[in-house]
C-alpha cells in the first residue's frame, strides 16, 4: 500500500533559531551548545497548510504543505496591535485556529517547567493581549477545545482567563510555597514522570480537572551555590549562596496527590476519590474524547503496578480499566507517555511480553489485539489513521541504538519511513496524511 504523502519538512523550511540568547554564556553550555533543528510545524485542520516560527523568532509563518511555500506571514511580532513583543519564544495555536498563545521573557523553575510573560494574538484583528493584568507571569497554559478560554497557573494557583468576556477567575486560592501546588506537578513528578501540567479540559468545555499536590511534608532540600566558570554567577564570587526546595531522599514522604474537578458554569470544585491504598503516584489524567470518561493513570510507590481509572468527574463514579503489573524492575515511563484515545479503544504499552509493544483495548477494559510484535521494543507511538488502517510508530526494530519510524498496515505488513538507521522521529498531521521527519 502507498503512502498518502511524504514529506521532509528540513528541507523546505529554515533551521529556527533559539528563543534564548546570551552573548556572555560560553559555547559549550546549554542551550548555546544545543544543535541547530528545523522549526517545529503545526499542521492546520485544512489538511493543505502548516505554520511554523520563523529563522529570527520574530513571525508565524503559514506555508503550503504539499510544496513547502510560504504562503503568508500569520504573526509578525514588530507589528501587532496594542501590545508587541521583542521574539517569540514558543507558541501554541488555539483548536478553532482563531488565536495564537505565544511568550516571551521565561524563566526557568526546573528541568522543564518555566514561568513567562504570554500574550494571546487575534489572528482576524491582529490584536496582542497579556494573557493575564493580574499576574506577570504565567505557567503552563492551556486552551480550552473552543479555543474560548485558557486555564494557567500562577503563584500554585489555576486562574481561568474568558476570553469572550475578558475577565479571570481563580479556580483554586489555597496556592502556598513549599505547601500546596495546584495543576503543574512538583520536582518529583517533572522529573520521574517527565511533565510539567497537570491539568486537562473536558471535550465539551465545561470541566476543568487537575492534580492538587501538598507537599508540606516533604522535607526541604539545600545545596549551595557558587560563582563559577560556564555559566557564572557573579553574585557569588565572594560568598556562596543556597538553594533550597522539597526534595523527597528515597523513603521520605512524597506529596499527598488528589484529583480534582472543577465546573466553569457553577464555579464549584468536586474531589474525586481514589480508595486504593496503594496508590501513590498519578502521572497522568486525560480525557478519552468524551465528558464522561476521564482516565487516570496511578502508580504505586515501587511503581511496579500501574493502574488506569474511568471517572465521570461529574458523578466522580470510576471503575478500573487497565492494570499492568511486572514482577521485577518496574512499570516503563512509556506506558502513559505513550497511550492514545480513540472513540471506540484506546492504545497502550506494556513489556508483559519481555519487549514494549502496543496493545489495543477497549473502554469495557477488554484487550482487543496486540498491535505489534517481535524482538525489539516501541519507543513512540504517533497515531492511528483511520482511513487507512495503518498505526505510526518508532522502535528499535533496526538496533538498540537505531530509533526507526515505521508503519504498520491494517494487513500487519510493517514498512520503515525515512532512514532504518540512525535516530529519526516524526510529527504527524492530525488525520495522518502528512508528517514532518527529523533525523541525526
């Protein structure tokens, strides 16, 4: 079976340049010594155009797909209304494509997660607004499906930004320092379950969930701080200083997680149950493309058994719905990272067969089929063209130092894209017609 479309993005669209600049960091510090990479693409619903960030970080580009022309430049930051800003260091287009969030200024707080100053960009009326007046910096936002709303967390509090009203409301105001974090995760969760959001919209745009985190029992870490050479801090040449967070050594007490869901119509805040007593991680929620179903992925503190919940935030009702559970070692990272929804199933990993393949399940928690097989292990799962049949994945079918991205047909007939040696990874469009493919 051919493919629909292929398509190279590096070699149409310029490498971008990085957001963060700073003439007085040595060469072989991060980010100055990261490798240049093309712009990342984001595929429009039309199916026939993408945008992407231009060389200087100063404009939102749309191009043509199939040739790789630019067609119009969607953002230019030097001329905005009512507010602009000097580069754009990310951006973010809104579901209904009407709006664009972009930010500038960031700061970073750990490994991945980062406070900035974002703005919302009107696409038709080419109008710059501060996502929030009421608070300079903003973490971690995201749009609700309408595009009509953003939710955020500032100071370890979610705020809920209206767009069509313009006002702001606070979802949560119990928010303290090295107390109680809500919707963006602590050290341990960013840096155990690589995230740094925790919270998620509901299909229809009326739920809000999100993970409270108290951590006021997790004991205080410090380390000191000092002048030195590749990046320096200058404040420190004469007297180190000290950094200190919640840090929890091996057997001290993690944070207390709960799950929470919150009603944008009637402003109040339902706790959702989770009796277990084992249960003391939640490296994931999500919605499955319905109001009603809302997954949760837990861990226990070995992180050996991983179970997935489904909840009805609005009766808080839930029913286990996949457990995968190992002997020795422990659950793979992959196993939430990796997991897909669809209406009828939804897709996940597991190592129960001795390597990491796709399994594809039910939401009554039947298993349908494995999806793939074989000696060696699925590092990434792009997606399920419906159409076609086909699922899109990366693997270490060539070698355990080779990542391939392959394609398996609804026959089973597996066909590698792109190079079968070397590291190659794709960004697929939303109905998997086109993708853009990186390669070292």
């Amino acid at each position: 079976m051919k493919f629909r479309y292929l398509l190279l993005f590096p070699l149409l669209i310029p490498s971008a340049a990085y957001a963060v600049t700073a003439d007085d960091i040595a060469p072989y510090v991060y980010p100055a010594n990261a490798a240049k990479a093309p712009s990342t693409v984001t595929y429009l619903a039309d199916g026939k155009n993408c945008l992407a960030l231009a060389d200087d970080n100063t404009k939102i580009v749309k191009y043509d797909i199939k040739s790789g022309k630019e067609i119009e430049v969607v953002l230019d930051a030097a001329n905005t209304r009512d507010n602009q800003v000097k580069r754009i260091a990310a951006y973010e287009l809104s579901p209904d494509e009407s709006k664009i969030l972009i930010y500038e200024k960031s700061t970073p707080v750990y490994r991945r997660s980062f406070k900035a100053e974002y703005y919302i960009y009107e696409i038709r009326h080419n109008v710059l607004s501060p996502l929030s007046t009421e608070h300079r910096t903003q973490q971690s936002p995201i749009w609700s499906p309408d595009g009509r709303m953003v939710a955020f967390v500032s100071d370890n509090n979610i705020y809920l930004r209206k767009l069509d009203y313009n006002t702001e409301v606070a979802v949560t105001t119990d928010g303290r320092v090295n107390e109680v974090i809500n919707g963006v995760p602590d050290w341990t969760y960013e840096e155990e379950f690589s995230t740094n959001c925790s919270m998620t919209w509901a299909p229809d745009n009326l739920t809000l969930c999100y993970l409270k985190y108290n951590e006021s029992n997790v004991p205080l870490y410090s380390f000191p701080l000092y002048q030195g050479t590749c990046d320096p801090m200058n404040q420190y040449a004469l007297y180190p200083g000290a950094y200190t967070y919640k840090y929890p050594v091996a057997g001290e007490p993690n944070s207390i997680v709960t799950l929470h869901s919150y009603d944008v119509e009637t402003r109040k805040t339902k706790n959702i149950e989770l009796s277990d007593s084992r249960i003391e991680y939640i490296p994931r929620i999500s919605y499955a493309l319905t109001p009603e179903r809302l997954v949760v992925t837990t861990l226990n503190r070995a992180q050996n058994r991983l179970e997935m919940y489904l909840i009805n935030p609005k009766s808080t009702v839930s029913k286990s719905l996949y457990v995968d559970e190992v002997a020795d070692g422990w659950v793979d990272e992959s196993a939430w990272e990796i997991t897909r929804y669809y209406p009828d199933f939804f897709v996940v990993s597991s190592e129960r067969s001795g390597y990491n393949h796709l399994y594809q399940y039910s939401y009554s928690g039947a298993m349908m089929r494995q999806i793939t097989s074989g000696d060696y292990d699925v590092t990434a799962y792009y997606g399920y063209d419906n159409v076609q049949g086909a699922h899109y994945f990366q693997s270490t079918i060539n070698g355990a130092i080779n990542r391939t991205v392959s394609r398996l047909d609804a026959k089973g007939k597996l066909t590698t894209i792109g190079e079968a040696e070397g590291s190659s990874s794709a960004i697929f469009s939303p109905d998997m017609a086109f993708y853009t493919m990186s390669y070292s």
